[in-house]
C-alpha cells in the first residue's frame, strides 16, 4: 500500500509543478510586450486569463463549503486543484463569460492594434 501511496506522491507533486508552471507562463505571457503580438495571440492570453481567474473562484468557493470529518479525504486533498483546474477549462470553453472578449478589446485599444 506504502508503495502505491508514494506513486500517488510523485503523480501529485509533478501536477504541482506543472500548475507553477502554468501560472508562471501566463504570468509571462502578461508581462511581455504586447505591441508585438498578434490579435490571435493576444486573445489566447486573454482566455488563459479567464480561465484562471475562473479557477480561483471555483477554489475560494470550495473553501466555503465544509468538511466532512467523517470521511477520508485524502484523494480529494491530492487531486482536488487538478479537478478544479479542468472544470475551470471546461466552464471557459463552453460557456462565454466575456471577460477575455473585455480584456482583449481593452489590450487592443491600449496596444492600437487592429
């Protein structure tokens, strides 16, 4: 059992790590200079923005809602942000909450591109 745990351990820990990873390519990607993007590009930046900002909310209203002590949560403490992660890309493609159009409409004007 020890050893399965373990493999459950590492499978977590580099999931970790690829959302560091995720959120330091965003960060980047906001970062750069934006004059010399495309308006294709851009607007992928804008969605990756929105669905991260919809992961956060998906994460602080998981913080709202209690624990059951009773039962073992131990998968859920482990692969719970991943889950969270792929609803909040699952939400941002099927359902438009506009606030990647906003932004990319605001970055163009900002940008004078197009």
């Amino acid at each position: 059992m020890s050893s399965a745990i373990t493999g459950l351990d590492s499978v977590f820990t580099s999931e970790y790590l690829n959302n560091s990873n995720q959120t330091k390519k965003l960060e980047n990607s906001l970062s750069g200079d934006m004059k010399e993007k495309t308006e294709e590009e851009l607007m992928e930046v804008c969605k990756d923005f929105e669905t991260y900002f919809v992961e956060q909310m998906f994460k602080s209203m998981q913080k709202m809602v209690p624990k059951d002590e009773d039962s073992d949560n131990r998968y859920m403490d482990m692969f719970g942000d991943m889950l969270i992660q792929e609803y909040a890309k699952s939400a941002t493609k099927q359902q438009d909450f506009g606030l990647a159009q906003s932004l990319f409409e605001q970055m163009k004007r900002n940008y004078g591109l197009g």
